[in-house]
C-alpha cells in the first residue's frame, strides 16, 4: 500500500491496479486498552524549527494543527510530510487522510510526493469536494486502520496526518441532519466529541508492540474561532495544538505560527540529553518568555511611540523581529535539523544579554 493512492473507502485511484487484500479489519478500530498504552517518548524531527524547538512533536502523540481560511496550512502539512523522520527508526511510513479537498490541493500533494521522492514512503487516502459526504466520514477510519496495519502488524513508525477535520465534521453534521437527530451546538451533532474522541484516540504505542501511531489532524477555524465547537473539542482530546496566525501570514512569515497560543503537553518528556540536545528545555523556555515580553513591549510602543521606549524595551522589539524573521519564518525547501534550531535560537537570544 506504500506509495499508492486511494479514495476514502479503500479503492485505488492511481490506475496502479487492485491491491491484494487477505486481510479484514473492521475500519472503526479496535480500542486500546488504557493499562496497555506505552507512555510516548522520543521525538519525531519535522524539519521546521518553530515545531522541533517549541512545540515538539513526540512519537506516539495526537498534536492537532488549528488553521484559519486561506492560511498555507496544506504547505505546511506538505512540508511535514516531506521531511519528517524518526532517528534511529528504519521503518518509517506517513498515512495522509485528505477530506473535502478541492482537486487543485489533492494534485499539489500528489506532485509534491513524485517530485521529492517521498511517495514511496507515503499512503494517501483521498476525498475531494465533490465526493459523497458519506464517505469523508469514512476516509479518517480508513486511514487510521491502514496506520494500525503499518505499526501493530508491521512494527512501523506510522505518522498520520489528517486534513481538513472540519470537512469531516461539516459532513457528520450534515448525515446528521438528514437522519433528523437533535442538533447541538451550530447544529452539530451532540455526540461529537465522541467521534472525535473515537478518531484522536487511536493514536498511541503499545508495551507489546515496537510501532507507533502519531496523529496530526489539520483543522481550520471557521471565522479564526478558536472557541468552535470543533477546534473547542479537539482541544480537550488531543496533547496540545500548534496555531497558525493570520498576522503572522500577512507579514510574510512562513510557517505563521503563534508559539504563544501553542503548545505540545508532552514536549518535557522527549527532550534533553538522550533525546534532543541537555540545553533544549531552558532554550525553549528563555524563548517563549522573551517573545512573550516582545508582546507586551509591542502594545506599549502603539501608546508611547518606539522613541520613548526605554533601551531594554528596544532590544525586545528587535528580538522580536529576528526571531519572526530568522526562526520562524522559514523556507519551505529549508530542513533544519534540532542542532541548526537550538544554534539559531542561541544567536538570537545574545541580542537580550
């Protein structure tokens, strides 16, 4: 299945023939045992600093993606995809989930793979715009139970990447119409957070098993609502959230992620001396401190003016904009490895010394 493309119920869409298949597997999954889970540890390297530096992504954890309406989240996910990689893990593999995506976005991804030698490495479950409803609710299942094939079967290092999960709640809430069952909040259904919770959950390692499953589902904010229903949920299930910024968008900076509205829950226990680098803890922890001053010292200039900014205030507006400029913003060809993150973030922060 590794290289292929398929629809969101399974078939093969890349004119490559039928696949063999002498194995059934119910696509709703099968739970994990809480007593059986393996706590995640040891961190998957994106390539993009203001992930691996910040928000780090650890193997085995649900980190969702919060995006606005015509943010370059699909470039994002096509970068992860891209460069991502475990050390040390020889069996790498990524399920892609694509729901309700226009053609023009399912194309970018798939002559992204073909040109940079990826898709052999890649499993893509397709759903376009115009395809039934029905079956974006199935294409995330189908996916996820490709991805537990790969890790509990195949003892792979799985990453799925789910996008966009408000198409795929848009379409449970519109077979939920049609069903006629009691609407909840912005007429989803009531049992959404379940069905969340039954898609988020299946991410995870086990004590018996080698491989792992780690999730990122993409979701864009209706409105830039943080507070809808959807990204509201996904928040209590998942370990964390990157948000993307629309500020930061317009400005040009690439990826536009707001570190402050962001975080990864179980970034303390993949990090440091056996994992990353023993300075990478008090590295993240100097950076957001110092952007969050940069925030403050921001509104104060709009009162006061720069000019009568006292000389430290100056030096954090000046922080502020090389790490926008020199960390986060980022080409989208650039792979920076944990070393290049944590050196580039040092230079920065002697600007504050």
């Amino acid at each position: 299945m590794l290289g292929r493309v398929f629809n969101g119920i399974g078939e093969p869409i890349d004119g490559l023939g039928d696949v063999e298949n002498y194995i059934s597997r119910d696509i709703n999954g099968v739970q994990m045992n809480p007593v059986s889970r393996k706590y995640p540890r040891n961190f998957i390297e994106t390539g993009i600093s203001a992930i691996d530096g910040l928000m780090t992504l650890i193997r085995g954890q649900k980190l969702p993606i919060f995006s606005g309406s015509g943010i370059n989240h699909n470039a994002l996910a096509e970068q992860i995809i891209r460069q991502s990689n475990i050390k040390d893990a020889d069996e790498f593999a990524i399920v892609f989930g694509l729901m309700g995506a226009e053609y023009e976005t399912a194309e970018f991804f798939k002559r992204s793979f073909e040109e940079n030698g990826v898709l052999s490495k890649v499993v893509t479950f397709q759903n376009l715009s115009n395809d039934p409803s029905i079956e974006r609710i199935l294409t995330p299942k189908v996916a996820l139970t490709c991805a537990e094939y790969l890790a509990f079967d195949l003892e792979m290092q799985v990453l799925v990447i789910l996008t966009d999960m408000t198409s795929y709640a848009e379409a449970l809430r519109e077979v939920s119409t049609l069903k006629g069952e009691i609407p909840s909040r912005k007429g989803y259904p009531g049992y959404l957070y379940s069905d969340l919770a039954s898609i988020y959950e299946r991410a995870g390692m086990l004590k018996d098993k080698k491989g792992s499953i780690t999730q990122i589902p993409i979701l864009t904010m209706p409105n830039d609502d943080i507070s809808h229903p959807i990204p509201d949920l996904t928040g209590y299930i998942t370990e964390g959230q990157i948000v993307l910024n629309r500020e930061l968008y317009q400005k040009g900076v690439n990826p536009p992620i707001n570190i402050l509205d962001s975080l990864s829950r179980l970034m303390k226990d993949g990090i440091g001396r056996e994992y990353t680098r023993e300075d990478h803890r008090e590295i993240s922890d100097k950076l957001f401190a110092s952007y969050s001053k940069v925030q403050d010292v921001r509104a104060l200039a709009k009162v006061l003016g720069e000019n009568d900014l006292s000389d430290d205030d100056k030096k954090y507006l000046e922080f502020g904009e090389m790490f926008e400029n020199e960390f986060l913003n980022q080409d989208s060809n650039e792979h920076r490895d944990i070393n290049q993150t944590l050196d580039i973030a040092l230079e920065i922060l002697k600007l504050l010394d």
